[in-house]
C-alpha cells in the first residue's frame, strides 16, 4: 500500500509541475514588455525563458521550473 501511494505522489507531483510551467511563462511574458532591465540581463532572461520551454515540452518540469525561477528572479517577480 505503501508503494502504490508513493507512486500515486511521485507521478502526480510530475503533473503538477507540468501545469505550473506554462503559468510561469506566462508571468514572465507579462513583464517582458515593461521590464526596465540592460540589454545583457534581458536578453539572459529570454534565454532562460526559451530553455524552460523547451524543457516544459521535453518533460523535464523540475528543470523547466528552475530556469524559469531564474528568469523571474532577474525579472523582479
């Protein structure tokens, strides 16, 4: 029983993240208009906002979650 409901956590908790990515890019989309940031921090915050993309479609949520953290920390958000 123990088993089954690690699992039941592990690919859930997988599920959530995944729905968290996209609200994630979105924010970060949000502020890209009106961020006041130099041309080097902003175009390292696009880079970031790519790489979780593709991380997001790739499956890889953990990851994906973490450059976007980034990039919103460069962001102010």
């Amino acid at each position: 029983m123990k088993k089954v409901l690690a699992l039941i956590l592990a690919l859930s908790s997988g599920a959530v993240l995944a729905h968290g990515c996209p609200g994630e890019m979105r924010a970060i989309d949000a502020k890209l208009s009106s961020a006041a940031l130099a041309e080097p921090q902003m175009s390292q915050v696009k880079a970031l906002r790519t790489k979780g993309e593709q991380l997001h479609k790739d499956g890889k949520h953990s990851e994906s979650m973490a450059a976007l953290a980034e990039a919103k920390k460069l962001l102010g958000l």
